[in-house]
C-alpha cells in the first residue's frame, strides 16, 4: 500500500459486524430517459458495499446525482437503484429522503436489504457542508466509510461533514485510487510520459505546471493544444482556444521545463464542428484559416503511441479528439492501442477518456482506471484532497 493510503483508517479500524454503516459512494453516473447509460462508477462502488455485507454490517449507501436544484425527480436515484441491485446482487431499497424521517424509517426497517439514500443534492446544506445536514446524515449510521474518490474533491456535508460525528475510514476503491496516483507521482518507473488532451486547458494548467517538473515526455492533444499552440505563434484557424490564458501558457513553454512538452504536427480538421463534416489531413504549420482542429493527425497518433507504449509509467487524462465520431477517433483510438500493448504501469482518468477506452474494449489492457476525473487532478496538483484530509490521522 502506498505512503498516503497507509496514513488513512480502513474499514479494519472500524466495528460494523451488526452495526449500520454510512457509505459514501460516487454514483453518479449519466442518465438517458431515467435509464443508466453508463455502469462504470456504479460497478466501482460494489466491492465495498459487498464486503460490509460478509461483515455483517447494515449497509446505508448516499451519493449525489447531477446538478439538481432542490427535490427534481429527474435526479432521483431511483435508476441508480435498479441498476446497483441487478448488478450487485443484493436487494436494494430507495429511501423516500435524503436524512429526514423516509431515511429514519427506512433505516430502522432495514433487515437483509441495502438501503440508498436518495440524491444528496436534494438538501440545500450539501454542497455548504452544512453541520445539520453532515448530523442528520451520521445519526442515521454508527460508523461511515468514504469510498466515492470522485467526489472526494468536495468538502460537502455527505464527504466531509459527517466523519466530525461518526468513526470514519476509507473504502478500499478511494484506497486503490490513492495507492495508484501516488505510484506514478512519488517515485515512478521510467520514462514517465503524461498524456493530456480533452477540451479545456483551463481545467489542467494547474495540473501541467505541477506534473512538469516530474515527468520525462508530456504529450499534448485534444482541443486543448490550440491554446498553447498559438503561444508558440501558429495559426490555429477557428479551432478553440482559450485567449484569456495564452500568456499564461506561453511562461509554461518558456520555463525551465517547457521542452518536456510536446505538441501535434498535424491534425485531422474540419470547416465545422460537426460528425458529418467533411475530414482531412493537415500540417499544424499549415493549419488554414477556416479549419477547425477536431482530432490529432495520423503522423501525431503514431508519434505519440510509439512514446507511451514505450513508456514505464503512463498516466492520461483527456482524449485526443472528438472520439465519439468515427471520423475524429483516430487518435485517441491509436493512443490506446498502445497502452493497451504496452508494458508500463498506465493511470487512466476522466470520464470521456475512460469512455473512449470502453467503446474501443480495451479498458482491461489499463492498470488502474481512475473513477475520479476532477478528483485525480485535484489530487495531483494540490497533493491531497479535503476528503483525505477529513480521514487522516484517524486511525
């Protein structure tokens, strides 16, 4: 186990057999017609919820879901439900609130069963960390494990607030996940190559500057790249770029470890951001005006694949391009092929990136994959989390 999850109390710690037990898990996932359309962090969620159950625990499972404001039966967990019981194996009832007398009932009710709460979001003192909802919530359990990883990022009542009113300890998914980052970021085997793309590089100039110093190569792809493109004087045509920050970006090139960074020599673009726009190939010294970047181009994907297949440590965060439409996927499918064939200790996160790998089927040739997108990056640049921080020290 890794420095920073040998610090943090597990479920060893803690006394469950015949007791009700608080889990904090991370299952929100994204909903189609009130039906689940993706598993994935509700799958991750199962281990933990499995092994309270052998230990004769009472089993009280909260999360939010979606941005909801107030009660929005859009966003109850009610399809969270049906797909944790099918996939789990386990019967598992929804109470009719989130800590108020449903959740009381349903509690002092529960027999065989596990019980969910509904969403989180529903109380207005969640995202505050408000001390009435964080006791209403511990007063339903006798202890309270964190396992949601993805939402540890968050100082809300649900992740943060309770472990002031009950024994806490981690899950075994948020110890995983916390061995993992600290594996590549403590002492990682080399080259460690970090692969960033995705839409935004507002989200992850904070992460750029703090993996930089560590890394031996990082590759730079998905929209992205056109911002620290034009920094270094391309014309980047009408793909997005986010002017606010190029200054900002172009110290980062221009600093002591800028030439770590690599970016794309060419791109497959299109005259609109569309699935049915016409594709080709272009030379980012050459990129025309009216283009839009949509994916990196064939000579980038076999540059940026020879170097992370050969990679010790990989981690990678953000596809290459608009994997979704066939046209735009080549990249990021080349970039996983060779994850997949290669040998290194590869971290995958962020959910569009983890997607992409599950459309290809080739999320098993990864050796962690990440259920925190924002999380994971949080952690790296700040070196801990506020619910880490609320467990610590605890045992």
């Amino acid at each position: 186990m890794s420095r920073v999850a040998t610090q943090l109390p597990t479920i060893d710690d803690l006394e469950v057999a015949d007791r009700t037990v608080l889990v904090r898990a991370d299952l929100n996932v994204p909903l189609d017609g009130g039906t689940v359309t993706d598993d994935f962090r509700i799958r991750a969620a199962i281990p933990v919820v499995t092994e309270l159950r052998r230990r004769r625990a009472k089993v009280v499972v909260c999360s939010h879901l979606g941005r909801p404001q107030g009660v929005d039966r859009a966003w109850s967990m009610r399809p969270v439900r049906e797909a944790l019981a099918a996939l789990g194996g386990f019967p598992v009832v929804l109470a009719a609130d989130v800590a108020g007398p449903g959740a009381r009932a349903a509690v002092e009710g529960l027999t065989d069963e596990v019980l969910l709460l509904e969403n989180t979001r529903y109380e207005s003192g969640e995202e505050s960390n408000d001390p009435d909802l964080a006791q209403r919530l511990a007063s339903l359990a006798d202890c309270f494990v964190l396992d949601a990883f993805g939402s540890a990022h968050r100082a809300h009542a649900s992740t943060v607030g309770v472990t002031e009113y009950l024994p806490a300890a981690a899950g075994p998914l948020l110890l995983a996940e916390v061995a993992a980052f600290d594996r590549i970021l403590d002492d990682p085997d080399r080259p460690f190559v970090v692969v960033l793309g995705g839409a935004k590089v507002s989200d992850k100039l904070g992460v750029i500057e703090a993996l930089l110093p560590k890394v031996d190569v990082m590759l730079v792809g998905g929209a992205m790249c056109f911002t620290l493109l034009e920094a270094e004087g391309y014309g980047v045509g009408i793909s997005r770029v986010e002017r606010d920050l190029v200054d900002d970006v172009r110290r980062v090139l221009d600093s002591e470890y800028g030439g770590r960074i690599g970016l794309p020599t060419d791109f497959v673009v299109a005259d609109a951001f569309a699935r049915e726009a016409a594709s080709r190939v272009v030379p980012a010294i050459a990129m025309p005006d009216d283009a839009m970047g949509l994916d990196i181009g064939p000579d980038t994907a076999e540059r940026y694949s020879a170097i992370a297949g050969g990679a010790d440590t990989i981690f990678w965060n953000g596809p290459m391009g608009v994997f979704e439409w066939p046209a735009f996927s080549g990249g990021t499918r080349r970039l996983a092929d060779s994850l997949a064939a290669g040998d290194g200790y590869s971290v995958v996160g962020g959910g569009d990136t983890i997607a992409a790998l599950r459309d290809f089927g080739l999320e098993s040739g990864v050796s962690h994959l990440s259920t925190g997108g924002g999380a994971g990056l949080e952690l790296i640049e700040q070196g801990t989390l506020p619910g880490l921080e609320a467990l610590r020290g605890r045992r």
